[in-house]
C-alpha cells in the first residue's frame, strides 16, 4: 500500500473542505446548464454568451477581492483596525458599485455585443427568435452577476479576518437556494430563462446580507461616510487593485476570444461549448481548491526556512494531481452514455459528447498542473513567471488552437484542438516547474509577497 508523504497529507487535508464550497457553486452552475438546457438549444446558446462576460466579472471581483484580502490581513496584522475597517467597506461598496455600474454599460451594448457573436450565424427569423430571448434574458443575468461578485467581496472581508468558515457556509447556501428555486422559478412559474438568473440573485443576495448582518458585532467595516474620507486608504486599494484586475483579465480576453470563434460554427455549438465549459469547471473542482490550499502552505514553509518541503511538495502534489485527473476522466468515458442523456436531449449535441468526453478529460490533468505551477509561482513571490506561463497557455496555445479546429468547421475537431493545447500547457508549466526548482529558493520580498495571483 503506497505512503502517502507528510507534506501531501497536509495539501489534501487543506484542499478537501474547499472542494465542498466550489463543488456546490460548480454543480449549480452545471445544473443551471442543464435545465436552461431543456427549454431549448437557443435558450443555451444564449446562456452560453454569457461566458466570457462571467469571466470579465470574475476577473474585476477576484482582482479586487485579492488586493483586499492582502491590505486587510497586513492592517489586521498590524493591529490598525480602522486601516482594516476602512478598506474592507471601500471594497466591498465600491467594488459592487463598479461591477453594477459595469453592467449598465454591458446592457446599453447589447445590441453590437449579440452581433458579435450571431452576426452572420443564422437566419433573419433565427436571429431575431434568439434576440428576443437574449433581450429578455441580459439584464437579469447581469444583476445576478453583480449579485455573486457582492456576495464573493464580502467573504473576501471574511477570509482576511480569518474567517472561511462562514465564507464556505454562505456559498454553500446560496448554491443550494439556487438549485432548489431554478426548478420552481424556471419551469413552475413559468418564468423560462429569465427564473435561472433570477434563482441566483435571490440566493446570493441572501446570504450577501446575512454575512453582512452577522458582522455588525464584529466591527470589520467602518461606516461608510468615514471611509469615503480615507482618501489614502482608498489610493492604497486602487493601485493594487490595478494590478491584480490586469492580470485577472487574462482568462475574460481569452473566452471572448474562443467564444468568437466558436460562435461561428452555429447556435448548437455555442450551446454545447456551454455545456462543455460547466462540466470543465465541475471537473476541475479539485485543482481549483488546490490553487487556493497550496499557497499558504508554501508560505508557512518560505517563513520557516524549509525550502527543500516546498520541492517536495509540489512534486508530489502534481504527481497525485495528474493521477487524480487520469482517473476521473477514465470514469468520465466508461460513465459518459449514463451522463450525456441527463446533460441535454437534443441528438446533435449529445452526439458530441459521444465523442469528446473520451477526450478532453484526459487533458485535464496536465490542465490542472499548468493551474498548480501557476498558483505555486504566485505564491513564491514569482509573479512574472506565473503570468509567462498564463499567457503562454492561454495566448500562444488555446486561442490559436481554437482558432485552428474552428477553422475545420468541425466541433469535435475543435475540442480535440482544445485537448493538445492543454496538453501541451501543462508539459511547459512542468518544465519551468522543473527549472526552478534546480535553483535555490531565495527569500521572498516584501514587494512579492504582495504580488497579485495572476489567474491559472
């Protein structure tokens, strides 16, 4: 029987509860996939455009969200709790105050934003069908997309406070509120579409206020008005947020991009590139909770002087990580003609499945290590390397690729395209893993320490 290490046992001890948070929130999403995807293909090919735009929201929160959680936890740390209160309601206020006012900009460029992606694609009828539920459907999904980034600001406030517990509860509730209203909303009320982005903002906006609510007690924010005063505090969150927003804006640049090119293959492939980005994101649960448990790990054995564990640590993790990845993709295929039919009904789109679930999960393992590399450079103060190794995969491998199997006019071409390039990602991230971990580990600076977490 293998031995697990000391140092592996201490990563998946800290993974696991994190996996049960984001397993809730990716289920949901997936769920709302799905039952989004029983009204009809052209109600998720719209709800498929919205990925790109998630991942610009999830891009300006977590960027913010990040600079934050430093500032206050430095502040915190330096017994300077009004420094830590102020900051924590600029960022919530004014953070949920840009991506509100962001949405009203999105939602007065609906127009030429549809364009982009149906332009051309269908008919004169077709289009103006899938206009009207695009019109319908748009400004209820931008506000429950404000919704998830005040819920996501305020347990930043939470975490730096060194309280996940509850940031981890109030995910997991808003997820479960969300699933049990899609069904009701959707199909009960009759409300289509528009009851999927209504679920979420009734969800998230609840436990928004109740994490609000329950720190009245504990005094983490200060009143707004004597916030707004605290102009250099302020000038402290806008200029690492700065840094952190243009990093996390990698991953948004790079779905607009794909979703672009993938558009031009048809309404159906945009409604199964929707389906395909859900069931990534559920199968990726475990990486993403790794990209958040390893960090402070690294930086307990930076602070101690144990350089020779962080090694042996990230060796080991990817190792266990690729082996992960190879087995769920192998039960993925075997289970995949008991999974497509519960994903969607329609016989295109399932016919793909067919095909691509044999695929593209066995790609997910060199994915996740490529996303590990990423968060593990981060946290070593190595910021620059981290986004090479970003952009290399996102700009110098995945768009082309998607570009190149769009090009076939071919979906399954194009997922077999997606699959080498995150094959080929991880390779590159294990080899500048390799290359620095031949080198000594020098003492991370204050200036790193800081360093945003550029996006995996």
């Amino acid at each position: 029987m293998p031995v697990i290490s000391p140092s592996l046992r201490l990563v998946i001890q800290r993974t696991l509860p994190l996996t049960v948070g984001l397993f809730a929130t990716m289920m949901v999403q997936l769920v709302d996939s799905i039952f989004i995807g029983r009204l009809g293909v052209d109600e998720l090919a719209i709800h498929g455009i919205t990925l790109p735009f998630q991942a610009a929201f999830i891009g300006v929160q977590v960027g913010l969200g990040v600079a934050a959680t430093s500032l206050i936890s430095q502040a915190s740390g330096a017994q300077d709790s009004v420094r830590a209160s102020n900051i924590a309601t600029l960022s919530v206020v004014g953070g949920t105050i840009f991506i509100a006012l962001l949405s009203v900009v999105l939602y007065l460029l609906k127009a030429p934003l549809l364009d982009a992606f149906l332009s051309g694609e269908a008919s004169r009828e077709h289009y103006v069908v899938l206009q009207s539920i695009f019109n319908r459907y748009w400004p209820f999904w931008l506000f429950s997309a404000t919704s998830v980034a005040a819920l996501y600001l305020v347990s930043c406030v939470f975490r730096a406070n060194e309280d996940s517990k509850s940031t981890g509860k109030m995910f997991l509730y808003a997820s479960l509120m969300n699933l049990v209203l899609d069904p009701i909303l959707i199909f009960g009320l009759d409300l289509g579409i528009i009851g999927a982005a209504l679920a979420t903002s009734i969800g998230y906006l609840s436990c928004t206020l109740y994490m609000l609510l329950s720190s009245g007690k504990k005094h983490w924010f200060s009143p707004i008005g004597r916030a707004l005063k605290a102009i250099h505090h302020a000038k402290q969150l806008a200029a690492l947020t700065v840094t952190t927003t243009m990093n996390q804006a990698l991953p948004s640049v790079s779905a607009f991009l794909c979703m672009v090119f993938v558009s031009s293959l048809g309404t159906d492939a945009i409604a199964f590139w929707s389906l395909l980005a859900r069931i990534e994101g559920f199968l990726l649960v475990f990486t993403l909770a790794l990209t958040m448990a390893v960090p402070p790990i690294i930086g307990r054995y930076l602070g101690q002087g144990e350089h020779s564990k962080i090694n042996e640590m990230l060796a080991t993790t990817s190792k266990f990580l690729l082996l992960f990845h190879f087995s769920a993709a192998v039960i993925v295929g075997f289970g995949s003609s008991l999974l497509i039919p519960l994903i969607n009904n329609d016989p295109t789109i399932q016919g793909w499945f067919s095909t691509v679930l044999w695929v593209i999960p066995f790609s997910y393992g060199p994915l996740g290590l490529c996303m590990l590399v990423v968060s593990s450079f981060n946290a070593l103060g190595k910021p620059k390397r981290a986004l090479l190794v970003s952009v290399v995969r996102l700009f110098a491998l995945y768009v082309p690729a998607i570009w190149v199997g769009t090009s076939t006019g071919d979906v399954v071409n194009t997922v077999i395209c997606a699959a080498t390039a995150n094959v080929l990602a991880g390779g590159y991230a294990w080899l500048k893993l390799q290359q620095f971990s031949a080198t000594p580990i020098a003492p991370i600076t204050t200036e790193a320490s800081t360093a945003t977490q550029t996006t995996s």
